[in-house]
C-alpha cells in the first residue's frame, strides 16, 4: 500500500531530501493516470493552503476531507504539500481561462482580448449544451 509506505517514509528519522527522493520513488510506482491525480491533488492542496490567508481554508479542514481517500496521516499530508514542487518537477499546473461575468467591470479594451474572452465563452456554452 502505498499510503502506507508514505506514512512510514515521513514519519521516519531520514533527513528532508531522503524522504523526499523516497517519496519521488513510491509515487513514481503509481500507474501514470494515478501518479498525475494525486500529484495535481496535492499541488491544487497546497495552493489552496497558500492561500489560507484569504480563503480560510487550513490543513484542519482540509485533512479530514482527504484522510478518507488518501489513507495518509496529517504529518504525511502537510509535507507533501509543503514538498510538491521537489516532490512533482514534471508537473505543471496551468491556471484556466475565467469566463466573465454578468456584473464583471474589467471589460477588455483590446478588441482582440474581448474577441478571446467571447470565444472562451462561445465555447463553454456549446459544453454545456452537449452536456444538457
């Protein structure tokens, strides 16, 4: 198992860099469609714990949501999202493109911009009429 393994990984007397090379090796075991959902689970984790700050989100309430799913103790749980980005180099969260909003004032002044956003829109429209 590998919870498990992480587990005793972090929870042992192994310096930083050790646990984490360790870490690298059992979530590199995982299948590749695996290995990306728990590494982007993990780094989406630690930019919301980023920005605990604003959005009032701590690893306290976080980690009950995750222990379920992930079978990993709180110790185990912060450090990879402390870690993920010596924990995870090959990947790379993009961040979306936002659609705008009804009540949005921050209209584009470039033509080419306002054309971006309204096929960005254009598109999410047509999703969601092939999903109704």
């Amino acid at each position: 198992n590998i919870a498990k393994s992480i587990d005793e990984i972090i929870a042992s007397e192994a310096s930083e860099d050790n646990k984490i090379m360790s870490s690298q090796t059992e979530f590199s075991s995982l299948e590749s469609t695996n290995y990306f959902m728990v590494s982007w689970l993990l780094i989406h984790i630690s930019h919301i714990l980023a920005n605990s700050e604003f959005n009032k989100m701590s690893i306290n309430i976080i980690y009950p949501l995750l222990c379920p799913k992930l079978h990993l103790t709180l110790k185990s749980v912060g450090f990879c999202c402390n870690s993920v980005v010596k924990l995870f180099p090959d990947v790379n969260l993009r961040a979306g493109v936002h659609p705008m909003r009804f009540n949005s004032t921050d209209i584009p002044d470039d033509p080419n911009v306002l054309c971006e956003v309204l096929r960005h829109q254009e598109y999410l429209l047509a999703r969601l009429h092939e999903q109704v």
